[in-house]
C-alpha cells in the first residue's frame, strides 16, 4: 500500500506522543481518562494496559490540574507531549510550566508541556486574565461571521469588500479570532478585552448590513409545473382556502412571502384563485392548474441565516 491507504495501517498499535485535553465550562470540579495498549496482542488481558487521568479543580482565578498515567506495558511512550485547552475562557495571564497560547475562533485558551514523563504525574496551575464581558456566545457568532462573509464573497456581493475605505462590521466580525489571538498574547494590555466587548456590537451591525441585501437580492421565482394538481394539500396557515391572484406570477410572489407556504396551486380556468399549501400529499395531472414551489435561496439570504442562526 502507498500514500493514504499505507497511512491507516496498523493505526491501532501507533501509540499517543501528543494528548489534549478539553476542560469545559460549568463544574467546579472534572476528570477524563484514556485507555491504551499495544494495539496488536491480547497482552492486555494479562493487564498490560495503561490509564492517563486528568483531574481538576477551578480556583478562584484559575484552574489546578493534574495528569498521570497508571499502569504500562511494553510500548507506552516515555514521554509525551500534553495540551489542555480551556473552552470560553479568557487567555491565561500565569502557568506553572509549558507555553501558553489562545485560540481565538474557539474562543479557548490552551496550556502545553512539550516534554513530559509518562511515569511521573504533571502538575499545573493556571491563572486566567480577567474575563472580559462579550465572550458568552463569542465562538458562534464569530464562526458564522466567517462562513457568512465567505457565502457573499462568493457571491460578490459582500458589503465590506464593496466599501474598501473602511472595514464594516462583517469583516471586522470575521477577523476578530485572528485580533484575539494576538491581543492575548499581550498581557496586561486592554486589547483582548476591548475585542471581545466588540462581538455583539459587530454582529447587529452585520445583521443589519446584510438584511437589506438579502431583501434586494432578487424578485420571488418558482418552479412552475402547468397540468398539475396537488394531492391531499394542507392549506397555509392564516390564509383562506383560495384567493384571487391575477397571475401564477402573483401567486408566487404570494407564497415566497409566507414562510409555511411549501407549494401554491394556481387555476387558469377562469377563477384565478391561488392557494397557498404547507403541505402536499402527491401529485397529479389536472388540466386547468399550475403545481409551483418556491425558490426562496439566495447567497445574501444564506447569509443572513448564518448570522441569525448563532442565537439561536
């Protein structure tokens, strides 16, 4: 086997050289484990195995953790490198050994010893910053600032890439990982803090930006199936069983704007009644009507929709 395919042999019996481990929000106190072994015998039914623990404890202005590692065989690393990650945390200002660094699209901070003795336990203590207000909810709404500025840029239609004098809100929501990346790299500097601050005011001003976009994007369109009829239809909710409609046009413009319409029928025999479904059971051909459905995509209302979804 070459290239890829060679890459996933014997994958089981590599051992771990790098661990991480993610401590989330919300207890005061936590623990993880892993399990290894050789991955080729069955040596550790004879109890050749091994467990590494993580525990930890939140303090007043950090966390103290423990790592280590219970039992051994054969071809247990010696030594490995560890990482632990703090998910919505402000940098970390002090650890008692490793680098420090921040992730700021996670909106984690992450402490990493690149040398440690399996056989010993690791000990660390770590002191956060203070956390800024702007960090609950931060990591989704950055996140979809990115794939909403990617979705128009793809569609040319981004409002900062059209205003190139001065960045707007969406692009400057986007690039907030990369600003708090770097500002927590600068202790006691008021950076970070001011970033994180800025997401909510970022993202109403993206919000806003991108909603009349979406609106203009362009006119409502359907596709139309002449000879149609819809089997078992429910009507859309709040509207009467059949209104006048001068065109199937007009009656997809009516049902592009509600949005529990699913399907429209239309009658070309003389009534011009347009009826707006949120359901259709089947279809069948009837001479005398129109079956659409709406065509409510665009890139600047996908957009939108990523935005709006990180509140949600």
């Amino acid at each position: 086997l070459k290239g890829a395919a060679a890459s996933l042999v014997g994958v089981a019996a590599r051992q771990y050289t790098d661990l991480v481990f993610t401590v989330y929000p919300g207890a005061q106190h936590g623990s993880a484990r892993v399990y290894e072994d050789d991955g080729a015998s069955y040596d550790y039914l004879s109890g050749m195995y091994a467990w590494t623990t993580l525990n930890y404890t939140r303090t007043a202005d950090g966390a103290a953790v423990t790592i280590a590692t219970d039992g051994a065989y054969p071809s247990l690393p010696p030594r490995r490198r560890y990482t632990v990650r703090f998910v919505n945390s402000a940098p970390i200002a002090r650890a008692s050994a490793g680098e420090v660094s921040y992730d700021g699209a996670e909106i984690a901070a992450a402490v990493t010893v690149a040398d440690a003795a399996v056989g010993a336990a690791l000990h660390l203590t770590v002191a956060f910053a203070p956390t800024p207000a702007g960090l609950a909810g931060a990591k989704g709404r950055l996140r979809r600032a990115q794939l909403a500025k990617r979705v128009l840029n793809e569609a040319r239609e981004n409002p900062s890439e059209a205003k190139v004098a001065a960045q707007t809100a969406l692009s400057q929501l986007a690039a907030l990982p990369q600003v708090l990346r770097h500002a927590a790299g600068i202790p006691g500097t008021p950076g970070f803090a001011a970033a994180a601050a800025s997401v909510a005011s970022n993202f109403t001003a993206a919000v806003a930006q991108i909603t009349p976009l979406a609106a203009a994007s362009h006119p409502a369109t359907c596709v139309a199936k002449p000879g149609q009829d819809a089997v078992a239809p429910q009507r859309a909710a709040g509207h009467a069983w059949g209104a006048f409609a001068r065109d199937a046009g007009a009656c997809c413009e009516a049902c592009n704007g509600e949005p529990q319409c699913t399907a429209f029928v239309y009658d070309t025999t003389g009534t011009h009644l347009c009826y707006l479904l949120s359901h259709v059971g089947g279809i069948k051909a009837a001479g005398g009507r129109i079956l659409g459905t709406p065509t409510r995509f665009t890139r600047q209302q996908y957009a939108l929709d990523l935005l709006l979804s990180a509140t949600e």
